[in-house]
C-alpha cells in the first residue's frame, strides 16, 4: 500500500529514545485465551496495553493474539493510543459526520467510523486508500510495512528522517524496501519500535498478528503520553493585579490564554519540580510544561534541567525577576528589615496581609517563616520579593508598598548584584540600581567566573566586561568575599517595571517652596510637591543619550523647551511610599531607548536566520532587525531616539544607525546580503538593542571572508569577492592589503588588478576595526573533478592508472549517486569496488587542497553474481556475489533478459529458471542494465 499521505498527525514527541517500553505487570482480569499467544511474555504486554484501553478483545472474552491485525484494526489502535496518551482529542461528532458518507461507501463498519474519519480528517489517509481496507466486505490483514509507513509518518513531525537509512539499510532484506517506504520504517527501527526476526529480515510483507502490535502500541505509547504534556512557549503575558494571563502556544498546534496567580499555582524553576519560584518569574519566551483546568494554571514548570550549584541550591534564573533581593535580618509584627542587595542598605517593608510565603521551596504560614527565621542555624536568611503597590490618585499620587510574595531560603551564601562598572585582577565594582553608590566585591581565592551557567576564566571576564553592559550576581561566603560571580544580562531585581508612565502637564520651578509637577492620571491633573532636598530629578540628554543628573530649575526649562511643554515621567517610591526619583523625557519610547535601558554588547555572531533575527556568543538574545536602518532625522522628536552621524558620510545625522566599515556601502540590504551567505564568514558586532532584542543600532565588523575573486582596482580602493549564492561584496581596500599564496610566488596585488586569478578560490581576512588586511590563496584553488575504473576501496579510493589514493570521508560529508543500483549508500559503491565480480567506474570531486572524496557518482560496467529475485515491475534484479555481496541492480526501460541465448520476457518463468543460477549484465552509458544473461 503507498498511502496518500497529504498531512502528517498533529502531534509533537518529546526527543526521548522508545526502545524501553511502559512496564508491565499482571492483572486481574484477562482473557479467555491469553494462554494462545506466540511467546511467553506476550501475555503481560497484551493484559497491560488492554487495560490501558489501547487494544481490546472480542465480545467472547478472547483476544486471539495469533490473529492477523487488519487496516481498521491498525486505525482504532492507534486512534486509541493517541487519545489514552493525551496527545490528541476525541473526533469531534459533528467533523466525523461529514465523512459518513465516503465510510459507508467504502464499506467501513460502524466500531471502526470514529477513528477511520479523524485520520481521514487529519489528512493521514486519503479517501481513496479505504478501497484497500476491505475485500467484499471483509477487513483486509495489514503487512508490516505498511504498520511502519502510517507509525513513521506520525512521529515525523518531531523525529527527523535521516536520509542515509541507516537502521532501515541494516536489514538484510532492506532491497525489498520501497522508495515511498523507507524513510519511516529507518524512523520506527531507529526509535526501537520495529526490529527484524533472528535473520535480522524486516519481513516487510508479512502480515503482523495481534500479539506483535501489542508490543507496538507498549512501545508507542511512552513516546506519545510523553510529548502529550502541555508543553510550549510563552508569547504574551497581561499582569492584572495578581492574575497573570499567559498566552501559551503549545507544541501540538493550540494556542490558549492561560491564567495563573502565585499562591494558587505552584511554579517551578526547572523540571524537577523541586524549588518553588514566583510566577513573576515567568518571562515570554519561556518554555513551560502546564497543568491547567478550566484555563486555571495548578502547576507550571520551566523546561530547563535542574542544575546543582556548589553555593546554594537556588538557580540564579529564580532570583532574576523579584523585585527585592535581600538578606532578612528581622521579622517582626509583619515588617521586614532586611540588607538590599542591590541598593546594599538596610530596609524595612510591610508584610501584606495575602502575603504568600515559601521557604526553601516549600510553602509555609506567617507564623512558620518567622520561627525559621529566628531559629535560623544558617548565616543568612536570603530572600526575594515581590511587591503590591496600593496607588492612591485622587488628590496627589501617593502609594503603599507591600510584600506580596516572599520566598527565602536558609543558607550560607550571600547574594550580592549590580551593574558592572569595572573589573579588577582582586574585584569587580558593581553600581548599585539606584545608580547613586559603587561598591566593590572581592573574591575569594577560589572564586570561579560563569557566563550563562557555564565556567570562563578570568581573562574571558574581563574581556566580557569590556563588550557590553552586564549584570552580576555573586555568591559570597560568611567573610564577605565572592566564591561564585554570574555575569547576567538583566538585572537580578528592580521594581522599576510596576513604575507608571504619566504624562505631564507643567513643572513649576520655586526656588524658596517645592517645586510643582503637574502630571495626568487619565482623566485629571494631579499636582506633586517635589523637594529636591530628597528627591533626585533626571532628564534624558539627546548628546550622552543617557539620563543626566539636573536641578529643579534645569527640569523646569527641559519640560518647557525640550519637551514642548509637555514630556512623560516615571516615578519612583521607596519601600516606605516616599517619591525618590523622577525622570523626565519628551516620549514614551525614550524610557526604553536609552543607553541605560538598553543592552550594549559585542560578539561574534553564532547563528543568522533572515526572519528570526542573529545571535551572539557573549548573549542569550535573539536581536531582531528594525525595517529601515540609516534613517534621516526629519523632527525634534526623533532626536531622541538612538541617533549618530551618517555612516554613508552624508554629513547628516541619522536614527538607527548601521554600519559595515569594511564594505563600502553601509544598509540593512547589503547587511542582509551579507549574512544570506552566514557559512562563508566571520564577523561580530557591537548592537545597542532595546530589552526585547530589537537592534535601534548596530556596526559589523567583518573577520573572515571565504569566497571567489572578482576584482580589485586600486584606484578605486575596492575589492570584490562573490559568496557561495553569487552575492559581490564589495570591500573597502583602502588600506592596501597584504596578499599571500602556498604556491604562486608572483601572487601580489598588480596579479590581482590583472584579473589573473578570477574565479579563485580566496580567504580574506580583516583587521580590527573591520577593514580588509589580508588575501590568502590556498594552494588548490578549484576543486578537482577525477574520473577512472575504481580498483580499491579499503585503504580509500584508489584509481586504475593513478598512483593517489584518495580518502574516504563520512557517508554523511559526501554526495552519492549510484547510477546502476537501488542504494545510494556510501558503503555499497565501496563493496562495489573491492569485490572482484563487479567492475565500476566512479567521477569524483575532492576537496580544495585535500584528497578527500566530497562527492562521488558511481557506474557499474560489469556484474556477475547469483540471482536472488527478479522483479520486473519494478525492473530490478538481486544478485549476491561469490564475494557475499549482495546488489540490486537497476533494469532500463526496454531491457531484455536471455536465457540460454533466448530471450525471455515472462517473469516467472525467468525468476523459476534462474533463482540460484549466475548471471551476467550488459549496462548502457547511463550505468542501468540493459540486458541480463543465464542458463538454464
């Protein structure tokens, strides 16, 4: 059967190995004749998949496992173990209803409708297949192979089929395969739901009893209940007080809005399932597995292993999104006077009454949390929380600010964070989140340095430090000194995101009271006293691009001129609902657009995919791209977004700048060129991104250049390369480049400007700041293409006449062509050549200055073996060789087989006569046979 396969099943497997099946035990009900199976162990595997509802058994209590399985029973088995594993959803009625008709015609009896309509629904069956389903109104018997194809095409959509076929060519019998088959049954005996008889034959004609597809379904089913856990990716969160609704697009196609609120959901920091995190902590783009009923979250698991740490057993991950981090000192009268450790001052806030607590992972009451806190045998009492804030708006703007979470673990490690200002060879200085302090941590004589979980030493921090704006979190020991120091790139804490935006309406400058702002709630003008005694005032400077440190009266005048009269603010309180600070910019998007706010990072760059954005060795963000780059400044209001002279030298200044230095013309088009052929280069960038990775600017600093030589003209100091797809870079060669050759001494720029070497293969290289230092020629400048008789494989590929042997790469390095047999593997051209009955001619291509074979094409000119089938449908024959080798040759149209010198054309008569006899071949120039010879 070759199935019309339009669509594969709607369903994701979890990358988990199936050769272990579920475990098996005995149970209390079994059939009539469970004693009647093929093995032994047949009787447990049969009981449980039953009793999982996966397979059943006839009306008379028998389950008859030496029967062969049918079409419709492979449609209900499978049917039922997609839907008892979870992985899919019930038939809806109203959908099979509209398949009635075609079922009805096709004979499909009634048990069998509901499962036959949803894989005709899915589009894994084709109406027309149900034609061999049934024969005058009997089930037909399945044959394995076609078990494997409907199987394989389901787990396709997670597993990859590996186009070499490995497991599916390790079978002796693997000639029988057919082209349309193959793939999947590679999948399912690579996943260890398959496997062949004791002559390690697949059998693939053979008809499957029903014992046999009970082991099929107690291999498939883990792989399905496995993947059938609500597993996907967070696109979108909305915080309403203390709900969080999370859109969630799940890894079987769905996309929900699913609501979940701390206190009522258990939130998990990695698959464990051992350390409780607030759902705060949940960020888009997370990967979480959900336990949810009625879109109500209970439980919630970040899909990242569970990771020891040698400080303390808590993931940096589930102390980067709190809004305090802190060592708690006292608990008393439900107020907490804890060390901050991102201002490193003493505080006091207030317990809300819904307070939730949970300490070391598991939740506990208020009365707990003190008690273990006071009797703490520990040095420190680390904590992270997260705030309510109750806005007062209906005279001025006051607020409360409250604990609403509180998790804290028992330990001896201190956790301090900052912003890194510098790094020393003794410590790092970090700025406190108010910005107003530095401090400075030392290490400890075994401190060690981790960038994204994993060890750098300190060299590589350093370095670090000087290619962007990191964060830190470090883990001191009870002197005080870091043991453990985790370069972040958010902060670990910071409550500046509950922070409102207002716009304002006057800021009034008094130089003997308090000044006055005037913002809006919406609806209304609310007046402030502001007392710059005590308050701190910031405006954004369009020349620094970054917040500056004003008076009152330097305020007053930005919001009137800067600001047209009018401007935003954003406010910030402290735990005791005092205002502390207040920045002032013309726009809503400056508060992100900021250097502050911004990230600053350099790197190589380790992936490039044009829809989805690039990312860098020294950062977990995914930068995407804005439409336009280089982009003049027509208004006041853009001067205010990230902003620089025109890297195309204009003389203008522009928004959005992008530059490429080393080619002489600087866009988002000659980029996306440029990195449309990402495997010929090298290059890193410096990019100032907003917090969700959108690049606001960006300079490439182009490292290495592999392609062919077009041109260079020293006059115009330009030098062009194409790319593999064809793209000219052209280069800026200003700085009159270095040339250099492994076997042309005359190789030197005037060769170059001669066009001498065009069409050359050539690697560049570049300076530092981006500009083309160097050519290099290899000594191979063109792959060879070499042609012959092969007469040895084993010691790699030797050549009649040709005293080069020529190395054999991996099969999956190298391209195979077979011209003249059913395989394209490597293995088989290669016993091909060694075996002294068969003659073959090979073309192939070795790589630049190597000898290995990158890509070969084979043609037998002479066979000789013993016939093992004929088939002349498919206009093939098998032979084995005297060597052992067994080939399946490949028969052209019109092809004429001779027995005793006459020709032949009946296919029985020539598989009867010559099964077990020699036979030779004639092959065409196109390498298939085009006659076969044999006696009788």
């Amino acid at each position: 059967m070759k199935l019309n396969l339009k669509k594969k099943f709607t369903l994701v497997l979890a990358t988990i190995m199936a050769s272990s099946c579920i475990s098996v035990t005995s149970f209390g009900a079994t059939y009539a004749d469970i004693d009647d199976v093929p093995w032994e162990g047949a009787k447990d595997i049969i009981q449980s998949v039953s009793d999982l509802g996966l397979i059943s058994g006839y009306e008379d209590n028998t389950f008859r496992a030496n029967n062969n399985v049918t079409y419709l029973e492979v449609m209900q088995m499978f049917y039922n173990t997609l839907i008892k594993s979870g992985a899919d959803q019930y038939m809806d009625i109203v959908d099979q209803a509209s398949y009635t008709y075609i079922m009805e015609h096709y004979g499909v009896p009634t048990w069998a409708q509901k499962a036959t309509a949803y894989f005709l629904y899915t589009g894994a069956i084709a109406s027309s297949d149900l034609s061999i389903f049934m024969t005058n109104g009997v089930s037909n018997a399945a044959p394995r192979s076609d078990v494997a194809e409907i199987l394989g095409n389901a787990l396709s959509n997670q597993y990859s089929y590996d186009r070499t076929y490995p497991s599916a060519y390790a079978y002796a019998d693997s000639w029988r395969f057919s082209s349309d088959q193959i793939a999947q049954i590679d999948l399912v005996s690579r996943l260890g739901i398959f496997s062949g008889n004791t002559n390690n034959n697949f059998l693939p004609d053979d008809n499957i009893n029903r014992a046999e597809m009970a082991v099929v379904l107690n291999k498939t089913y883990p792989i399905l209940a496995e993947s059938a856990a609500n597993i996907g990716e967070i696109t979108n969160i909305v915080v309403d007080g203390t709900w969080y609704d999370l859109t969630i697009d799940f890894d079987y196609g769905d996309t929900y809005v699913i609501s979940a609120q701390s206190g009522l959901t258990d939130v998990y920091a990695d698959t464990s399932g051992t350390q409780v995190v607030s759902v705060a902590r949940l960020s888009v783009g997370d990967r979480i597995s959900v336990v949810y009923e009625n879109n109500i979250a209970s439980e919630i698991r970040l899909q990242v292993e569970a990771t020891e740490s040698t400080t303390t057993s808590t993931s940096d991950a589930s102390f980067t999104y709190y809004d305090i981090l802190g060592n708690i000192t006292e608990i008393d009268d439900y107020v907490i006077t804890f060390d901050d450790s991102t201002t490193w001052n003493e505080e006091e806030v207030d317990l809300r009454s819904t307070c939730i607590y949970y300490l070391d992972g598991e939740k506990v009451n208020y009365s707990e949390m003190v008690e273990a806190i006071e009797d703490n045998d520990y040095e420190y009492a680390v904590a992270g929380m997260n705030l309510y804030y109750d806005w007062d708006i209906d005279d001025e703007v006051a607020v409360e600010v409250y604990v609403n979470e509180l998790y804290v673990e028992l330990t001896d490690v201190l956790q301090r964070s900052g912003k890194v200002e510098k790094m020393e060879s003794t410590y790092i200085t970090v700025a406190t989140f108010d910005g107003l302090d530095s401090n400075s941590i030392y290490y400890a004589s075994d401190c060690e340095f981790y960038l994204f979980g994993d060890e750098i030493d300190d060299d590589d921090a350093e370095e670090l430090v000087d290619n962007g704006n990191f964060y830190i979190m470090a883990y001191c020991d009870t002197s005080g000194k870091a043991t453990e120091i985790h370069f972040l790139e958010e902060p670990t804490a910071g409550h500046d995101d509950d922070m409102e935006t207002w716009k304002v309406s006057s800021y009034a400058y008094n130089k003997d009271r308090d000044d006055k702002l005037i913002i809006y709630n919406g609806t209304e003008k609310i007046t402030m006293d502001i007392d710059t005694d005590d308050i701190d005032l910031y405006i954004l400077d369009f020349e620094l691009k970054d917040w500056e440190s004003v008076s009152g009266s330097t305020m007053s005048y930005y919001q009137e001129d800067e600001c047209n009269d009018n401007g935003y603010v954003k406010l910030y309180f402290d735990y005791d609902g005092n205002l502390t600070h207040v920045y002032m910019a013309p726009t809503i998007a400056a508060f992100d657009t900021n250097l502050t706010s911004m990230i600053l990072r350099k790197g190589v760059v380790t992936s490039y995919d044009s829809e989805d954005g690039f990312t860098l060795d020294t950062s977990e963000y995914i930068y995407t791209m804005l439409t336009q780059y280089n982009v003049s400044i027509d208004d006041k209001e853009d001067t205010y977004i990230y902003a620089t002279a025109d890297p195309n030298d204009s003389g203008k200044d522009v928004k959005y700048p992008l530059s490429i230095p080393g080619m002489n013309t600087s866009s988002k088009t000659v980029f996306e060129k440029v990195m449309a052929n990402f495997d010929d280069i090298t290059l890193s960038i410096d990019v100032v991104a907003t917090r969700s990775g959108e690049v606001q600017g960006l300079t490439v600093y182009l490292e290495e250049v592999n392609g062919t030589f077009v041109s260079y003209d020293d006059g115009d100091d330009e030098f062009i390369i194409a790319l593999s797809d064809g793209y000219e870079m052209k280069l800026n060669a200003k700085s009159k480049p270095d040339v250099e050759a492994d076997d042309d001494d005359d190789f030197d720029l005037e060769e170059l400007e001669a066009y001498k070497y065009k069409g050359t293969e050539m690697t560049l290289y570049f300076n530092s700041k981006g500009m083309l230092d160097e050519v290099y020629m290899p000594s191979s400048s063109t792959a060879s293409t070499i042609k012959g008789v092969a007469v040895g494989s084993d010691d790699g590929l030797e050549i009649e006449g040709k005293s080069t042997v020529y190395k054999w790469l991996s099969s999956s390095k190298t391209t195979v062509t077979n011209k003249s047999m059913t395989s394209t593997a490597l293995k088989t051209i290669q016993a091909a050549i060694e075996d002294p009955d068969v003659e073959v001619y090979v073309e192939f291509t070795v790589e630049l200055g190597t000898t290995n074979v990158s890509m070969i094409t084979a043609y037998v000119l002479e066979a000789e073996g013993e016939l093992d089938e004929f088939d002349a449908d498919d206009k093939i024959a098998r032979i084995t060789t005297d060597a052992g080798n067994t080939f399946s040759i490949e028969f052209n149209a019109g092809y004429t087989v001779y027995i005793d010198d006459e020709e032949e054309e009946t296919e029985r008569t020539i598989q009867n006569t010559l099964e077990g006899t020699t036979v030779t071949f004639d092959f065409g120039d196109n390498g298939k046979a085009d006659a076969m010879y044999g006696e009788s």
